[in-house]
C-alpha cells in the first residue's frame, strides 16, 4: 500500500479488519461469503470494520401469499 489511487483493487476474506487510516482513497473487494463486494474506502469509515460495508444476507420481501395478493387487489387494473 505504497500508492495511493492504485489501479488494482485488494482481494481479502478479513471482513473482521479494522479500516486504519492509510487505508483511505483504496478499493477492496471483501468477500460476503458468496461474492467480492468491491469497497472504496473513504474518511467516514475509519475505525469501522470491513465487513460492516459488505452485507452477508439479502432482503427479498416481508408476506408471501397473502402480500402477492394484497399487491393484486391494490395494482389498478389495465
């Protein structure tokens, strides 16, 4: 990490790293469990962990049937 604005974006599994100052203006690709979610690291986020910015699950939506439903009933019709 001797350049800043390196072309390169870093790789790591270390979602429990600590964001160090140094860290500022480079991209991390931090691994979710499934995918790299690329990271550009900004001044805000010192102190935090790496993981913070990379979510490990995916909201879909709250209701099942009776959500599709109500969604139909409300839907104007064409």
């Amino acid at each position: 990490m001797s350049t800043q604005g390196q072309a390169g974006v870093i790789k790591t599994w270390a979602r429990s790293s600590e964001v160090a100052p140094e860290m500022v203006g480079y991209t991390f690709a931090v691994h979710n469990g499934k995918d790299f979610i690329t990271v550009r690291i900004t001044e805000e986020m010192v102190g935090h962990k790496l993981g913070e910015f990379s979510k490990t699950r995916k909201f879909v939506k709250h209701g099942g049937k009776m959500q599709k439903e109500m969604e139909k009933q409300s839907a104007p019709a064409k």
